[in-house]
C-alpha cells in the first residue's frame, strides 16, 4: 500500500475522489438550503470544490535540493568572525 500512495496518479486520483466524497457529505450534512451559500447551496459545486482541494492537497511539496544552503539546518551556518575592526565597516 506504501509504494502504491508513492504513484503520484494514484494519489492525485485517490485524493480528488476523496475530495468529492467529502464535498458531496459537506452539502449533504452542513449545506444550506437557499441560495445564500454559494459553495454548499449545489451539490455540484461543493463537489467540484472539494475535488480541487483534493487535487491541491495530492501535489508534493518542494524540497530542497541536496547541499543547498536552505537544505541545511540553520545550527550548520555560523557567522565568519571578524578578524579585525576594518571589517566592521558596512
């Protein structure tokens, strides 16, 4: 189950379809019934809502590349010393 939630198609099909699942019980148990909820007043709507949302939620994250400064915790980086008071001077 691991390396299949690794596929990034997988994940970016399994988590719109929860999207919808859950836009659909969003509407179902929450939504209002006049118009004055533009997102869970259609079931369609909040349906499409919680897909893009999902689809938001399947895409990776950036990571840094290895030996890139930001990769590196901030504990590594130290301030050079300065060695005399000319260097000082912005």
């Amino acid at each position: 189950m691991k390396k299949l939630l690794k596929n990034k198609w997988f994940r970016r099909v399994l988590f719109p379809g929860l999207g919808v699942l859950g836009g659909f019980a969003y509407y179902y148990f929450i939504g209002c019934s006049g118009n004055t909820c533009p997102i869970s007043s259609n079931p369609y709507i909040s349906m499409g809502y919680g897909a893009v949302m999902g689809l938001v939620f399947s895409m990776p994250g950036k990571r840094p590349r290895r030996g890139h400064p930001i990769s590196r915790s901030a504990a590594v980086h130290q301030k050079p010393e300065i060695q005399n008071p000319k260097q000082i001077q912005n």
